[in-house]
C-alpha cells in the first residue's frame, strides 16, 4: 500500500494531539498513561532540576553520577512499591537485561512465558542459564515444566513474567505463580512495566493488585509509561541491589540518567500518590474506549475476569481457582 508506519516525526505534542507531516492527529499509540508528560508539577519539577544539575550527570552512579534526587527517587519509589530498596537503571530495557544478565547464571534455570517482554529475553540469554519457554499465562504448563525440574539442585531456578502483556493487556495470575515458586523452590520476577499506574491500589501493579507483593521476590519497571519519562528500575532485597551495583556492568558503565529525567520521574510519583484518582480514570476512560470499539463491531481483547477483579470484589469472595490454561 506505500505506507510506512514506523519513525514519523513528531513537530508538536500536547500529549493526547500531536502534529505529525502539518496536521494534527489525535494520539492514541502513547505510553502516555496518566498524562503526566505536561502536568505542570512535573513539567516545573524537570526544569528546577535543570536549572539547579544542569543537563547532564556526565558519569556513572557508581562515580559522579548519583545525586541527591536518585537517592530520593529510589527511597520514596521503594517505600511506594512497599520493597525493601530499590535500584534505578538508565533505561527501562537495561532493568531487565541487566539484572537478570547478571543475577543468573549458567548453573540456573529460568522459567518465562512466552509473552514476556524482549527485555526480559536478551536478559535470559546473557544470563546464559537454561531457558525454558511455557504457553502463554498457562498454569497447567508453567506447572509441568516446573515439575520436570523438581529435583534440579544445581542452581537456582527463576520464574520470569510481564505483569501486564504490553501487546494484549492480559494481566499475569501473580497469586498463581506466588504459589508454584514457592511450591518448587524458585524465586518470581514480575515485570511491571505496562501495569504501575493503570492497575492495583494507587497504580502500584499487579504484585500489588493481588496482595502478592511481598511474596514477589523482585519487581522491575519502566518509567517510560506511567511515569512520564525514560529509565527503569528494579525494587527488591536490598542485599540483591548491592549486588548488581557492584557486579552489573550494565549499571557500572552506564551514565546515570539526567537530572531532569530524576525530577520528572519524582513529581509524577508524588502526583500518582497525591491524586490516586488518575488511576481509576485511566481504566474508566479504557472501558469506554472498549465499549465504544465494541459497539461499532471491532472484537477487543480482556483479560481473564478471575484474574483482574478489584480488591474489594475479593474482599466480598472467597478465592477462585485459577488452574489451568486461559
């Protein structure tokens, strides 16, 4: 057809209209979620940041690049989460790779849907461990395969998965795989890139939305969506974020991301946490986008209804199984 969809230029942005080649168009391809990219909170917090830092950082964290606002952001985001520390990479994609290049090695195993973020997957292949791939957000398969690894003592064993599907929107039963890690002795990452900010109490995720977080080992994300800016992080045992720092080279030799990046990604925290509400309009304003696509004959996807209802409707219920394949 002569069309080419990919690296159009944008000359203008008001977050939900931007001009692209002179015309206005209304954006609905953003990671925009809460809108945060023109808050005026935020908006001001990146040029104090500016005005007081400068452009740039101009090192590493582990030599001149940690400043007083990273150290903030990683307190005030840890204690949100409700994770003992947190660590700040320079890009929501290192947080993945990164880590779990470094955490796992050849010795490991590694569980991950089939789903999972390409993040997640060149992580999986520096890390050099044993991958093994199961269906997608399939308990009975997630379960079958961790049982042919029952007895495997000669490394550690990881389960990898998106809390949010960035492609579907399907949400990961996190309560469900809790359960299967600690049934067969592995530890859970969660991946919340695409859920922070659209699901859970406050945006804090599916971790959260379940009532799992403390039971999820470690949970990365991004601050490329919700949060307004670029960047990720990985929030978990501190002893794990003292490790990477010192043994990550992609955290070692990496710039640490800007100042005004850091107080972009602190005021839309303080927003989020401030004005809770913007989470629960973002979901109402994605059932009536929905339920308008529905209505003029588009086929939407859902994520399973056991799987995504609020805490209160749990609260009025007793569980639900969720075994076996969706």
């Amino acid at each position: 057809l002569g069309l080419y969809p990919y690296f159009r230029p944008l000359t203008d942005s008001e977050g939900s209209r931007v001009i692209i080649e002179g015309k206005p168009r209304i954006m609905l391809g953003s990671n925009n979620y809460l809108g945060l990219t023109h808050h005026p909170e935020v908006v001001a917090a990146a040029k104090a940041a500016i005005d007081r830092f400068g452009t740039g950082c101009t090192g590493s964290r582990m030599l001149n690049g940690t400043l007083e606002i990273h150290e903030t952001l990683e307190m005030e985001l840890a204690e949100w989460l409700g994770k003992e520390s947190v660590l700040l990479w320079s890009t929501g994609f290192m947080s993945n790779s990164g880590s779990i290049g470094t955490l796992c090695g050849r010795r490991d195993i590694i569980f991950a849907d089939r789903e999972d973020h390409a993040s997640l997957i060149d992580g999986f292949v520096l890390s050099g461990s044993k991958l093994v791939r199961t269906r997608h957000n399939d308990l009975e398969d997630m379960e079958r395969r961790l049982a042919e690894y029952a007895d495997y003592d000669k490394g550690g064993k990881l389960i990898a998965v998106d809390g949010v599907y960035s492609m579907t929107g399907e949400v990961a039963p996190v309560a469900d795989l809790v359960a299967l890690a600690q049934r067969y002795g592995c530890r859970l990452l969660v991946d919340e890139a695409h859920a922070l900010g659209a699901i859970g109490p406050g945006g804090r995720g599916t971790a959260a939305h379940f009532g799992q977080t403390e039971h999820v080992d470690l949970i990365s994300g991004t601050f490329s969506k919700s949060f307004a800016a670029m960047g990720g992080f990985l929030a978990g045992p501190q002893s794990v974020k003292d490790y990477l720092m010192h043994h990550s080279r992609q955290f070692m030799y990496t710039a640490s991301f800007t100042p005004s990046v850091a107080a972009t990604v602190l005021a839309s925290l303080r927003v989020m946490r401030a004005q809770p509400e913007l989470v629960d309009q973002v979901r109402a304003k994605a059932a009536w986008m929905r339920d308008g696509l529905e209505a003029m004959g588009f086929e939407c996807l859902h994520s399973d209804p056991r799987w995504c209802r609020s805490s209160s409707d749990r609260s009025r219920s007793s569980s639900v199984s969720t075994s076996g394949s969706t």
